[in-house]
C-alpha cells in the first residue's frame, strides 16, 4: 500500500489497482493530478471527510470522468460548492453507516468536530482510518468547562471505537494544541488495533516525535510528513521510503 502526503489531512492511497484520494482541499505538489493523468488504475474514490475549506474543495470535481464514486459526510450535501458535482456519482454518509460496492467497503464514524471518519477496506484486505477533524481537542488556555465537555466527547467516541482494526489510521496532531498534541493520537491508538499512525493537521509546524510515553504505551510506527509530496510504502506493519 503506497501513501502520499498531499497537504493538511489529505493524502492519496494506492492499493494495487485501487485508488482512494482523502480530503484532498490543496495538492501543490500534483500527485492527484499526475496519478490521474497517468491513468494506471481500475477505480477511483475520492472521500471528504466535512465540508470545512481545508478538507473539501470544487477541484477535486475535475477528476469525474474517471471517478468511481464521490464519497462525502452528509453535512457537505447541504453546501452550495457540491451542487457542481455529478450527483449520481455521489454518496453521502451520516456516522455510524455503511457503504460497499464490489471492491471496496466503507464505515463511518462520529467526529468531535463537523462531519464524520471513514474507516475503508480494500480489494486486498488492507484497511485505512481517516479521523478527519475527530480528535481530543485540548485547547490549552481554555475554560475549563470546555476542557472538560472536549476530554468527554473525544472519550465517549473512542469508547465506542474500541477494538476497532485498521492497519492504518490517518489522525490529527495538530501542532496548535502545544503540549495537548498527542493527547487524542495516544487515547485513540491505545484503545484501538491500529498497525500504524500518520500524523496530520499540522501544516507550518515541525514533524511530530511521538513522546516516551507514546512509545511505550503504542508500540507502533508513526510518520509525521512535512511536505507536500512525501511518500511511504506501508509493508508488514512498517512505513518504508523509496
């Protein structure tokens, strides 16, 4: 399974022939694009997770000729910018619901925030999580009556997830949240049977290096892109560069 890192929380997934492209809002490197132009896969499905500006944007609308499936969060279907999309080529999915065609299965998930996650199983068995904007959202500096309903909603959403299996698992470590980071990556991997975290959210801010504490709580690989374009192999629980 190959992974590139397109911006914020958006990356493209290549799984053999399959491709699954994740709340692409700006690729300035072009892999959308170049993948596309190359034309060397058998599907296409492209997700956004909710309609906030860096998760879902109208260029993505371009790739409908050979688009499978548009797979969005129900609350995108009440925006004006999707009203140029081919709408027999889109799915809609509100939390907690199911869709599958012959290749690919897809759950969803409630976020903390707008929207939902999307949990896919490919051809090959493999699974991907993307979060979104689902995350322990720990403001430091906040009152603490919003701290305390932020530490409740992320928990009663992880407790529901518990157990839950993906071999990767897309997840923001915003670099906003300081020293509160990792606070919703460490809950969320240690009550999940996830292989391996990809940090995301954190455009303008330094890679993340997980803390003594996530290591040793999640023995997992994490990877943490800086720039558009970088790019992992995901091989027997490992990330691995060209």
């Amino acid at each position: 399974m190959d992974i590139t890192y397109l911006l914020n929380s958006g990356f493209l997934v290549r799984d053999e022939k399959t491709l699954l492209v994740f709340d692409d809002y700006e690729d300035p490197a072009g892999i959308v694009d170049a993948a596309y132009d190359k034309g060397d896969f058998d599907r296409l499905y492209i997700f956004a997770t909710h309609a906030h500006f860096d998760h879902f944007s109208t260029h993505v609308r371009a790739y409908a000729p050979k688009t499978t499936r548009y797979i969005f969060s129900s609350d995108i279907k009440h925006t004006k910018r999707v009203k140029i999309f081919p709408t027999n080529k889109i799915t809609y999915m509100k939390r907690y619901t199911e869709w599958e065609d012959d290749a690919i299965h897809v759950w969803s998930y409630d976020s903390t925030d707008v929207g939902v996650c999307f949990r896919v199983q490919l051809p090959s068995g493999k699974r991907v999580f993307h979060a979104g904007d689902f995350n322990w959202w720990h403001w430091i500096g906040d009152t603490p009556e919003n701290i305390d309903l932020a530490e409740k909603a992320f928990k009663r959403q992880v407790k529901r997830l518990k157990g839950m299996q993906a071999d990767v698992a897309f997840f923001p470590v915003d670099g906003r949240l300081g020293i509160a980071q990792e606070k919703g990556a460490l809950e969320f991997a240690a009550r999940t049977n996830v292989k391996s975290l990809v940090a995301m959210h954190r455009v303008d801010y330094p890679m993340w290096t997980p803390s003594r504490e996530f290591k040793v709580i999640n023995r997992i690989p994490t990877w943490s892109p800086l720039k558009p374009g970088e790019h992992r192999t995901f091989v027997e629980g490992q990330f691995t560069e060209d």
